[in-house]
C-alpha cells in the first residue's frame, strides 16, 4: 500500500495574510509530495511496505536514513495541514485546562511554542505533545517527530509547527520569529482539541 499525498481541507490562500497562498502550494504539492514519493522508493520492496506510517515512526530506529527523513516528512506534514485553518476556533474547555495548568494561560504556551521553534538551529519543528496524560513543548530537528523511538522527548504530537525555511521564507525571508507570532492566527484548536482527546 504505497503512501499518499493527502489533500489539503482548504483553499491555497485561506491562510493569508499570515501564511500566502504561493508558499502553502509549493510546500503541499512540491515538498510534501516528494516525501511521499521518496519514502515510498525507499519502502520498496522492505517489509515496512506494509506498515502503517504510526508503526513507521514507533520504530524508525530499525531503518535507513531515507525512510526517517521522508516518513517523518509525511507524517509531520499530514498533521501540519489539519492544525491549520481559518475557522477562528478555540481550544476545548478540557483542553485550555490543561493548557492554563502546564503553561499558566494559552499566551505561555505560545511563548514556550516560539522559543522552541525559534531556537531550533536549522531545520525542524516545534510540538505540543501529549504522553502519560501530560502536555509538554519540545522540538526535533530536521523531519524528527515525538513519536519516533529515538525522539528525546516522546509522546503524542496534537500541535506541530514546521520551522523548516519553506515554510516561511518567501513572505518572512530570515524573520523566524515575525512567522511564528503570526501562525497563532491559523491554529485549528478545534482539531488540536480533537487530537488531544483522543490522545487521553
Ligand atoms: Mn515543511
């Protein structure tokens, strides 16, 4: 069952101003698409042909270089779509409970959040994970995720930002930071909180 490029639930220029359509089409159809491709030349053949991407990830230690890069390319990225969104939501009251009892209020996670994107030193993401019931802020570097078995910190990913610069260079160039406060306008906390029940 070769892996597929998902599409996106909304219109390339639904994000704008703060993430532009021309940036939300290339990396969709260009980057995330040859994820796929690449992870599906590099599953060919193996045994983890016929694993699930989450089983991928649960045991990427066992495997090549090509399928960690370009497994966690497509997970990462399949997340990153739904998490985005211009529906105005708001987190669950369950979820900003336990938002407001880690970080003090929804403005200390976004805090945490940017500080972990913005310090990742070349490629990566910022997450908000969930593990043992508990929400925590990590980052990983290059198409790492918390899932993989050789993840510092483990868990269950319910918000990813993806801090790599195709992400947000053509409309913030070198401006990391000026990208990473103006996400927080197109978080789908509807789907956040989904995920975050679901991780329970
Ligand atoms: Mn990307």
């Amino acid at each position: 069952m070769a892996h597929t490029l998902p599409a996106l639930g909304y219109a390339f220029d639904a994000l704008e101003p703060h993430i532009d359509a021309q940036t939300m089409q290339i990396h969709h159809d260009k980057h995330h698409q040859a994820y796929v491709d690449n992870l599906n030349k590099a599953l060919a053949g193996t045994e983890g042909e016929n694993l699930s991407l989450e089983a991928l990830m649960a045991g990427i230690s066992k495997y090549p270089a090509a399928v960690r890069n370009n497994g966690g390319g497509h997970y990462n990225h399949s997340l990153f779509w739904t998490i985005l969104s211009n529906n105005g939501s708001q987190p669950s009251a369950e979820l900003a409970t336990a938002i407001n009892d880690t970080f003090g209020s929804l403005d200390g996670l976004k805090e945490k959040m940017n500080t972990a994107g913005a310090t990742r030193f070349g490629s990566g993401w910022a997450w908000l994970s969930v593990a043992d019931g508990k929400l925590s802020v990590s980052s990983t570097a290059n198409q790492d995720n918390p899932l993989m078995d050789i993840a510092e910190v483990k868990g269950t990913p319910i918000l990813g930002i993806d801090v790599w610069e195709h992400a947000y260079y053509l409309h913030y160039q070198n401006r990391r930071p000026d990208y990473l406060k103006a996400i927080w306008n197109v978080i789908n906390w509807a789907e956040v909180s989904a995920r975050y029940a679901a991780a329970l």
